[in-house]
C-alpha cells in the first residue's frame, strides 16, 4: 500500500531542491499516490526494510575477522539504512513544512505514518469517503515522528486530549474527524479528485495573467478551487457530519487531556469502563 522508500525520498528531496532554484512560476504543489488495487496515499515508511537492515548488519563496535570494525546501529552512521532513511525522511519534512508555496496532497485512501509527514506539512489536506488516518508507532515501540509532536498540538488546537489520544493510540481516522480536528482541511468526492486535479492546474495557469480569485499571502490560486469542490463528509460516506472524536470528546478530554502519564490514562479508563465501550477498546 504504497510504503513511503529511500529512494522515493531521496526523489522528493531532489526535486524540492530543484525547485527552491527554479521556483519562480510555480503556484502550487500536488502531490497524489499512483493507483493501486485498494486506494491508498502512503502506508509510511517502508519499516520492514528498515528492520531487515538492522537484522543482517552486526551490531557491535567489535573488529571483525578481517580486523575491520563493524557498523554500529542507533549513532546515525551514514551508509547504514537505519540512519540514512530516518535522516533524509526528516530532512524532507522540514522543506515541505518551510516551502511557502501551497501544497495539496490528495488523501484517497490509507495515510499513516510517514504518509502524514510527506502531506501534513503542507497547506492543504484532501480527505475523500477513501480516506483512513492514523498516527500507529506506538504499536512498534517507536514515538510519532515526522513532525507530528510539532503539528498535532498546533493543528489540533483547543482540543483538549485529542491529540495525546491520536499519537498514544494509533486511532483510526475518517473524513468528519479529520475536518472536525483540522488535520485535513476539505473533503472531497474520491469520483471528482481528477476533476478536481484539471481544475487546479487550470488555476495555476490562468493566475500567471490575471490577478482575480488570487488569495493572499503567497499567492494562493488554489484556495477558491478546492472551495468549490469541498463536501461534508455525510453526503458521500456512511459517516456522520459528528464523528467518533466530537461525540466522544469529552471521554476523551477527561483521559487524555491532562494525565501525566500512560499509567494515569489507563487508571483514568478503568474508572468510566462500565460507561464507554470504546474505553476498553483503548484499555
């Protein structure tokens, strides 16, 4: 499902560098995934490579029989998968979140991961009735990374434990709660994302002649299109306009928002069980 490589961020990287050179006509950035047999924007990052390189490479600073002494994971040694991916990954995250340029990223379909840090640095969030969230490297022992402990406490403003609950869960994410926290910014029909893609690339270029329908600051010609095509999340899903997150809000509010700890959470869970079903999921 699209696992996010080394290559493919070392391609990123490449052509956000080319256009930081020859950027002076550009409007906007799209970025999409290619069709696959179940939609899918980004799975994350392609961790099982990761892993198996950190399995077939000794571990230890001792010599080997040849006396040549062996590559140590965990220090961020170049050449060694286990620093390299993690490194240049964070590296294109930060030009992504310091590009002034609008970007768009099309979330049709699964987005986890390091699917998250190549799309929520930029401007505008796409969900369609396609569209899964989720923030899951706590299941792995790992933390969210990708900038999510920067964007998800600034995104997801004035929402109490919304946040924590997201990043110490892995929760599941639709369309209506996307909206309703801010991580996505419109939704749209997964039918009319084409549509939608021929009449962003016509507003680019009808910008570079006229002035109207520009929003400012940096030039925004995309803004007024994706206004167009936005639809609440009801009228193309199963969903409620009200997901799980509002209506569940202030459960997780009293857990989340102010425990000092995971043993505080789960202390906090125990004592509503007999009220909330979901509670002992999470539990």
């Amino acid at each position: 499902f699209h696992a996010l490589t080394l290559d493919m961020v070392h391609c990123m990287n490449d052509v956000w560098d080319e256009w930081t050179k020859t950027d002076q006509g550009l409007k906007a950035i799209l970025i999409k995934s290619s069709s696959c047999k179940r939609p899918a924007f980004c799975a994350g990052g392609d961790v099982k490579a990761v892993w198996k390189d950190g399995m077939n490479t000794t571990t230890t600073n001792d010599n080997d029989s040849t006396g040549k002494q062996q590559q140590q994971h965990g220090y961020g040694i170049p050449g060694l998968l286990t620093s390299d991916f993690f490194r240049d990954e964070y590296t294109l995250n930060y030009k992504m979140a310091t590009r002034k340029v609008p970007q768009i990223s099309l979330w049709d379909g699964i987005v986890m991961g390091g699917g998250t840090g190549i799309s929520m640095h930029g401007k505008y969030r796409i969900a369609t009735e396609n569209t899964l969230f989720a923030m899951p490297e706590t299941s792995i022992g790992f933390f969210c990374d990708v900038g999510s402990l920067w964007w998800m406490p600034r995104i997801i403003l004035g929402k109490g434990g919304i946040a924590p609950y997201i990043a110490l869960t892995g929760a599941r994410l639709r369309a209506s709660d996307l909206l309703y926290t801010g991580l996505a910014t419109h939704c749209v029909p997964s039918e009319k994302l084409n549509e939608l893609e021929i009449a962003l690339a016509e507003a680019t270029r009808s910008s570079s002649s006229s002035q109207e329908n520009v929003v400012p600051p940096y030039n925004d010609v995309v803004a007024p299109v994706l206004e167009q095509f936005h639809v609440l999340p009801s009228s193309i899903t199963k969903e409620d306009d009200e997901g799980f997150l509002q209506q569940h809000e202030s459960i997780i509010d009293e857990t989340f928002s102010e425990a000092k700890s995971v043993e505080d959470i789960v202390s906090k869970l125990q004592s509503i069980m007999d009220n909330s079903s979901k509670s002992k999921n999470e539990l």
